[in-house]
C-alpha cells in the first residue's frame, strides 16, 4: 500500500513538474511575442512619425524669392488680400488657418532662414499687383483719334463700329453676388450702348449658347455662335429683344466666335471705318479651336480692328491664355469681378466713343482732352496700386506681431528684423511706383506720337523701370 501511494505521488510530482514546463515555456513564448509586437508597433509608430513629418515638410510654404523690378512684381501669384480683424476671434482663426504651414523659426533661425520666411509669408497675403504693361496698353488705347499717331489703326475714320463678343457658356449662368454673370454681364452691355453716339454703330455676337455641358453636346455647343444684334445704330427694343436668346447654356468655343466676328465685320474696311472689339468671358476656350490664332487673324485683316479682352472672374488658367489672345493683337486685357467692373471696362470704348463725335464735329478743342484724360488714368492706377502696398504691408506686419506676442512661434529678435525687412521692401515698392507716375507724366506732355514711342521703348521693350 505505502509503496503505492508512494509511486502515485511520483507519478503527481512529474505531471506537475511538466505542466509547470509548459506553462514556462508557454510564458515564455508569449512574451517573446509580445517583445515581437512591441517591436513592430513601435517601428510602425516611427514610421508613422516620418511620414507625418515628411508630410508635414512638403506643406511647409516657400515663397517666391523678392521682386527686383515692378513687372517681376505683377507675376507673383496672389494670396489672400482681404482684411482681417484679429482682435475677433474669427480672424484669429483665420490667420492660424493661413500660417499654419509657414516654416518653424521658433529657435535660433540664421539670417538666410529668416529672409526665407518672410518670403514664405508674405506670399500668404501677396496682393495682385499690376505693371506697367497694361496701364501702357490702356493709354495707347486711348490715344485713339490722335492727329498725329502714325499707326492708321487708331487714327479715326468716318465710322465707328465697336462689336461686343460675350462668353454664353454653361457657366455664365453662375452667381456673382446675387446675380448670374450672365444678367451681370447684360446689364453692363445695355448701359454701354444706351449711351453710344446715335451715328456709331453696335454688334452683339454669343458664343456657347447651344447645347450642354455634357460631353454628348460638345461639337453642337463648339460650333455655336450667333450675331443676335447685327451692326447697326442702337435701337432699345430690338437690342432687348437680342438679348434674350444670351442664355448660359453648353462649352467655350471663343476661337469659334473669332472667326465668325471677322466675318461680321469684313465688309468694314479699316481704311474707312473704325472698328474696336470687346471680348467677354469667364473662362478658357473649352472647344478643340485656336482661339489665339483666330484672335490674331482678325487683327492682321484688312478690318484693322483693336482688340481689347475682358475676363469676367476667370481663374488663373483662363486669365493666361485670355492675356496671351490680348498680347497677340496689341490689345488691353483686365479681369473683372461684377458687373460694376465689367461697366467700368466698356465705359472706355465710351469714351473713345465720345470723342470720335467730337472729332466729327469739329478737331478743335478736343485734343487737349487726351492729356487731361491720361492725367487722370496715371493718378488711379497709381493711387489703386499704393492701396495695395499699404494693405499688404498691414497684413503681413499684423500677423507677425500676432505670431510672436500671441502664439510665441517666433522670438523678439526674429519678430523685429522680419518687421524691418518689411518695411524696407515695400518702402521700395512704393518708389517704384513713384518713379513710375513721374516718368509717365512726363511722357505725356509730349505729343501722342513721341509719347507711345516713348512708352514702349521704356517699358514695352525693357524689362525693367529704374
């Protein structure tokens, strides 16, 4: 009995002492297991860390390196030029937003890692800044009638003919404000020609107007184009009435509606009539066209009509190619942003308009108008440009004493330097634009031959304004 009781306490012994095994070896496993996941998580979580700081470094901002002449100026994308109150708390916000990716300088940063910040900001509330170029192409515009201008293309004939060109695209049918830049756009035109010289004569061609913007509609919609209001005197009721058919409706096809006004207007030779067209759109040519082309085709007829181009709150792509229809033809290009804009635009023609009666009725006391008007082109454009060093100039000056006082992202030492550095580059903004205004009041007490000549062997030419 004893030595059975004795065998079966051996036999107990050994299973515990394996169990014991297993569960050792199973602990074991276990935490090599774990050491195994601990492992992965944390290379997982490094990995994690590098991708967001490597995200994190490709968003940072970089700016474009600072202008060294006013045209290098005008090419600088613009950021955000609203005004902020950053004493509400939706302005702090919103500055946080804008900031929130410029380069960290809350160390010790060098003198080259603070030039790189400022450019970094300062792209943030870049204004839209204008050059000389179309200031220039603006005056020469309205040099038009002149007795002593040599180019005949802007010399006055005895017929005035201005045709209007107008985008009626699916997307002219978007809001601006509380109106479509369709009735936006028709209103404008309607002032315009309601006060035309009754002996001028006005045309009304859209483009786009048939059709969707749906794919199945393109070639339908790209070869749309139709003179709702052929050239003649304006008359209230059938202009209204040509209005109508202006319905947004399908694609852009602007090189299209080119060729067709050069058809319009053939029979209107530039030797005894002068003829100014007036581009609309909101937007690139949408349509397989060379509106470019068919643009400088215009100009190189026979027709010699002077090509000016309106972009009616077109986005950046549409704006090149808008510009580049406008430099191909020696014409003037400006983007609106409503219909006050867009009234502003075509009260230009106008006046040339008004002038031609004048001429017509007598040559006598209406040249001097020339320079009075200029005078007051070159003190507008030079007073909107000087808003928008002083505006930038606020902006970029508030925000850096609200990044250092208020969220401690940058020094005393790093916040006075960027605030020196600012007050340096637009205090040669400002003189920039100063020798500008000077020199173009000088050139236009010449006559008007000597001062186009002048102005565009300055600033045409050259590339540069000192």
């Amino acid at each position: 009995m004893y030595k059975r009781y004795s065998f079966l306490l051996v036999i107990i012994f050994i299973l515990l002492a394996g169990c014991n095994q297993e569960q050792t070896t199973t602990n074991e496993s276990e935490e090599a297991e774990t050491e195994v996941e601990s492992e992965e998580l944390s290379n997982v979580k490094e990995e994690a860390t590098e991708v967001e700081e490597q995200s994190e470094n490709e968003n940072v901002i970089v700016g474009s390196p600072l202008p060294t002449t006013l045209e290098e100026l005008e090419k600088l994308p613009s950021g955000y030029t609203k005004y902020i109150n950053r004493l509400e708390d939706e302005g702090k916000q919103l500055t946080d937003e804008l900031t929130k990716n410029l380069p960290d300088i809350s160390d010790n940063p060098t003198t080259e890692e603070l030039d790189r910040y400022y450019e970094a900001i300062l792209s943030v509330f870049q204004q839209d800044f204008e050059g000389p170029g179309d200031l220039i192409e603006q005056l020469k515009f309205q040099t038009i009638g002149s007795p002593d201008i040599e180019d005949p293309r802007y010399q006055f004939k005895e017929n005035l003919n201005v045709m209007v060109i107008l985008d009626a695209s699916g997307s002219m049918a978007n809001y601006e404000g509380s109106v479509t830049r369709m009735d936006a756009a028709k209103k404008a035109i309607t002032e315009f020609v309601k006060t035309l010289p009754g002996d001028a004569n006005v045309g009304l061609r859209i483009y786009g107007h048939k059709g969707t913007g749906n794919d199945s509609d393109k070639a339908l919609s790209c070869s749309s184009s139709e003179l709702i209001y052929p050239l003649s005197n304006y008359n209230a009721a059938n202009f209204e009435q040509a209005l109508s058919k202006a319905v947004p409706a399908g694609w852009t096809p602007i090189g299209h509606a080119l060729n067709e006004a050069k058809k319009d207007l053939a029979s209107l030779k530039g030797d005894s009539n002068t003829n100014i067209v007036y581009l609309v759109s909101d937007g690139i040519s949408t349509c397989d066209d060379d509106p470019v082309g068919a643009a400088k085709a215009l100009y190189d007829s026979d027709i010699t009509p002077i090509v000016n181009v309106i972009g009616f709150n077109v986005d950046q792509e549409g704006q090149k190619q808008l510009q580049e229809i406008a430099t191909a033809v020696e014409g003037t290009y400006e983007n609106v942003a409503d219909a006050q804009g867009l009234q502003e635009q075509l009260n230009e023609a106008n006046e040339i308009a008004l002038k031609w009666k004048q001429w017509k009725t007598s040559e006598e006391g209406w040249i001097n108008y020339y320079k009075t008007d200029n005078s007051l082109d070159i003190f507008s454009y030079h007073s909107k440009e000087f808003g928008k060093w002083i505006d930038e100039r606020q902006e970029v000056g508030f925000t850096l004493t609200y990044l250092y006082q208020q969220k401690n992202k940058m020094s005393r030492e790093s916040h006075d330097y960027l605030q020196k550095k600012n007050k340096e580059y637009h205090a040669w903004i400002e003189d920039e634009y100063d020798k500008l205004r000077d020199e173009l009041k000088e050139i236009n007490e010449m006559n008007h031959a000597e001062a186009l000549k002048a102005l565009e062997e300055k600033y045409l030419t050259n590339t540069t304004t000192s």
